[in-house]
C-alpha cells in the first residue's frame, strides 16, 4: 500500500517493475483519467484535449480534471449501492468535498445523484453555490464553531455527525438558542469501533488512539447515546464510522459495519429507538503506481456493506437503516492529473556507479503535499512527446526551500528528459489542490476540466497579486 511503506531512500530498494508510468489505456481501474490517451504524435491528451495544449494556453503548474471520469465514478457508486441495498432500506452516497470541492465538481455529484459530506462553513457554502439544498448536506468535524453548526441547522442539513461528548453539548447549546425557543438538531454519532485500516497514521482513523470519535470500547458511544435521549434538543439518528483512508478490503468496512449495527441493535432494546441511519464513511483505496492493488470495484464494498446489515436485520428483526457512504478520493483521485514544465535537471551520484536524475518542476509540496506528508507514491509520465530513450531512474522534486520538496520519489522517465518538457503526474485529483498551501508565497495553481474537446476553468489560477491583497500596508515606527 502506497502509504504504509517506509521511505524508498536507497535506489537498490527500489521496485524497478513498477516505476514507469503504464500507458493510458482507457480502463477505469488504471492509473490515468478514463479519456487519457497518447494522440498519433505521441502527446498525451485528455478529454480530448492536448495536455501539452492545456500548458501553452493556461500555463503551468495546473491541476486537469477529466469530468467523464469524475462522473462515472460518481455513478458507478451510486449503482452499486442502490443495487446492494435494493432489497433493504435504500442508500445515500455522500461525495467527502474534502478531497476536493469546488462549486463546479460539487454540482457534479450532485447530477450523478450523489449527496455531499462537508466539514466547514467553506464546504457547506461551496456545496450550496452547486445548488445544493440542506438535506443534501451532512456536516462533519471534531471541532465546529457555532456559526458552522448554526448554519447546518438554519439550512435543514440531513445531519450533523458529532464527534464527542463536549461537542453534543455544544450542538444541543446551539440548537438551544434563538427567538423562537430553539429547534432540534438531527445527529448522528462518530463512534470508533478499534479498528485500524488503511494507510498512514495520520490518515488511519478508526483505532483508538486518536482524535476522531466516540470510542464504543471505553464506553464513550454509549454515554453519548444515552445523552442524546435525555436532551429534547438532540434527536439522534443514527450512527457514523470512518475507519480510515486508501483501504483495499471490503472485509475491514464489514467489520466496522457490524460494531455499528451491534451498538444500534442494544440502543433498540435498552431504549426502543430504532435508529432509521447509518453511514460507513469513507477510505476507499485508489491506485497511485502500478505497485498498489487494483481497488476494488464499487459493487465489491456495496455487497459486503449489504451483507453485514442483512445479518443485522434477520438477527435482531429490527427495519433496515438506510445505509450511507462517504467517498472522496475513490471518486476524484483518478479523475485528477497534475501538469507541470520541467525546470532545472541534475545527475547526483550514488553509492555504487549509479546515479539518481533529478527533474525539478515549477511545483512541488504546495501544491501536492502528500509524498512529504505522507511518503505517498506517485507515478510521472512525459505529456507533451513519446521517446525511445532508455529509461533513467528519477526523482521528481519540486522548487520549494526544502530538501523534502518531492513530487515523485522514484520513477522511470526517458533519460532524454529536457528543459520545457511537459510531465504529468496522474491520481492527483484529491488532496491536491484541496491541501495546497502558498508556501514561498507560491500562487495555488487553477483546476481545468476537459470534456469533449474543451476544457474551462473549475478554479482559477491564483495570481501573485491575489497573495498580496491580504498583506496589510506598512506602517512603519
Ligand atoms: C476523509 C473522510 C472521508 C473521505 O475519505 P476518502 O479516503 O477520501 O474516501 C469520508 N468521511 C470522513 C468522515 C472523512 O474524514
């Protein structure tokens, strides 16, 4: 799994096979967008539309989104869960806006009928700026402000998922307040069921030892349960678990699955409530490099959810929840590609004869933190022209202050690699530009769609100027 291993530092570690991007081929299980494909003349194009075009005429870095691609994927979960959760109480796909929001993507999933998970006041407004109305919304978060959950609960959001005991209170206290006596807030409860899947730790979070949710084991969930039937503020309904990011088995969801429907089976017995909800998060895994697992289909995790609340329901003969998931990455990971200029190229010698090519590009860690974050593995491929040079061992680095600034920690790229060549990094389309930063007072580069032909702007490209407006003047002594 791309972001469990250890940093790939020595070259004869390194897994040659897998370096070298596999070419587009169209398939929607692979490494480049659904459209991306190499024209007669060897550039790479996308959507239909040159990728070494989109350079000339938008300029480099920028981040390129194949909407086709987006689309499908956003489709093919809410297929495979309605038709998993036919026969049961039906199903909701909330689209996690975290990987990546912009108002024209979030109107996206919106026409491919899926509902958006939003975790700040900045979601929520981007969710409603695609048009969509409250109940397409759940709001997350450990720690909203009381203008976000005022917000959620002005606009009639389908849910808040709440993340501990002091912020129920704080929601209640909320929902408390105001002229009219106050309304009742619609929750549903984080729980964690210690399980512990996926990836890096920092993105792994359904074990105990970490900041999310109400733990079932030390008794926390239940508390918060119990709360919820004593508050008339609070009307609970239903439960909530994420276990964590880049997960590869259906088996880990379904176990996540069962610890949820067991904690809703004793709130049915102990307080005759049962709960119509119940959401399995997001955490889908994605392929970064020919090295990680092909994912799963949707169909594959929708079948397994299934299967864990059908024994639920036939061992307690309590209704069917309706059922919810919150896919990010899985939906906009591939969909995305990153387009950038090659800069300064150096040859640094290793131990051994050998000798490692770096390409600098006119990015880096602001606007794809994840090889520093998280030491993720991604894979390159020259965009603008095909070559028959040999293949040399390569280091894509960014142009930032840091010797960390790294894009692609190893990847095989034509040795005639040269200044102004164009390179995409492909499975770029979440958290890229949703975790880009203005480090070194770097403008954030804009996000193009293609389709058909055509691209236009999603976000626009950040200028210097934009930066600057927020300075305040000089003041002097
Ligand atoms: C991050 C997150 C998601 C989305 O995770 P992906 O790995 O992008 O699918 C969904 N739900 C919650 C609560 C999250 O924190």
């Amino acid at each position: 799994m791309s972001e469990s291993g250890e940093a790939k530092t020595s070259a004869a570690e390194v897994d040659y096979e897998h370096l070298a991007a596999p070419e587009p081929n169209g398939e929607v299980s692979g490494i480049w967008p659904l459209t991306a494909q190499r024209a007669d003349d060897g550039a790479l194009t996308i959507g239909g539309v040159s990728v070494a075009q989109i350079a000339s005429d938008f300029g480099t870095p920028v981040y390129v989104i194949d909407e086709v691609d987006f689309r499908t994927r956003a489709a093919a979960w809410k297929r495979a869960m309605d038709e998993a959760f036919a026969d049961l109480a039906g199903a909701d796909v909330y689209y996690a806006c975290k990987a990546f929001a912009s108002v024209g993507v979030c109107g996206w999933a919106l026409e491919e009928g899926l509902r958006l998970d939003a975790c700040s006041e900045g979601e929520m407004r981007t969710a409603f700026g695609a048009g969509a109305k409250g109940e397409q919304i759940g709001l997350h978060g450990n720690n909203k402000s009381r203008r976000e959950i005022e917000m959620a609960i002005d606009n009639g959001v389908a849910h808040l998922v709440v993340d501990s005991l002091a912020e129920l209170a704080h929601v209640a206290d909320v929902a408390h307040w105001g002229d009219d006596g106050g309304t009742v807030a619609k929750v549903v409860l984080r729980v964690t069921a210690g399980i512990h899947a996926g990836g890096h730790e920092a993105i792994s979070t359904g074990h105990e030892d970490q900041k999310f949710g109400l733990s079932i084991a030390s008794g926390a969930a239940w508390e918060a349960i119990c709360e919820t039937q004593r508050n008339q503020r609070l009307e609970l309904v239903g439960l909530h678990s994420h276990i964590g990011s880049q997960i590869f088995t259906p088996e880990a969801f379904s176990q996540a699955a069962r610890a949820l429907l067991d904690l809703r089976a004793r709130t049915a017995a102990e307080f005759g409530v049962v709960l119509p909800e119940i959401d399995f998060g997001g955490g889908y895994g994605v392929r970064y490099t020919a090295a990680d697992p092909v994912a799963p289909a949707p169909a594959d995790y929708a079948r397994a959810l299934a299967a864990a609340v059908r024994e639920h329901v036939e061992a307690s003969g309590l209704a069917a929840p309706r059922v919810s998931i919150e896919p990010g990455r899985s939906i906009v990971a591939p969909a995305g590609v990153t387009v950038y200029s090659v800069g300064a190229i150096k040859d640094v010698p290793l131990e051994g004869g050998k000798s490692r090519k770096y390409v600098a590009v006119d990015g880096g860690m602001s606007d794809n933190i994840r090889t520093a974050l998280y030491d993720a593995a991604y894979t390159a491929a020259l965009a603008n022209r095909e070559s028959d040079a040999p293949s040399a061992v390569t280091r894509v680095v960014g142009k930032h202050c840091e010797s960390g600034d790294i894009v692609v920690r190893d990847v095989a790229l034509p040795e005639d690699i040269a200044f102004g060549d164009i390179l995409a990094v492909p499975v770029t389309g979440a958290y890229g530009r949703s975790m880009a930063s203005n480090y070194n007072m770097l403008p954030r580069p804009g996000v193009l769609a293609v389709r058909e032909g055509k691209a236009h702007w999603l976000i626009y490209q950040e200028e210097v100027p934009d930066l600057l407006s927020l300075d305040a003047d000089y003041i002097g002594e």
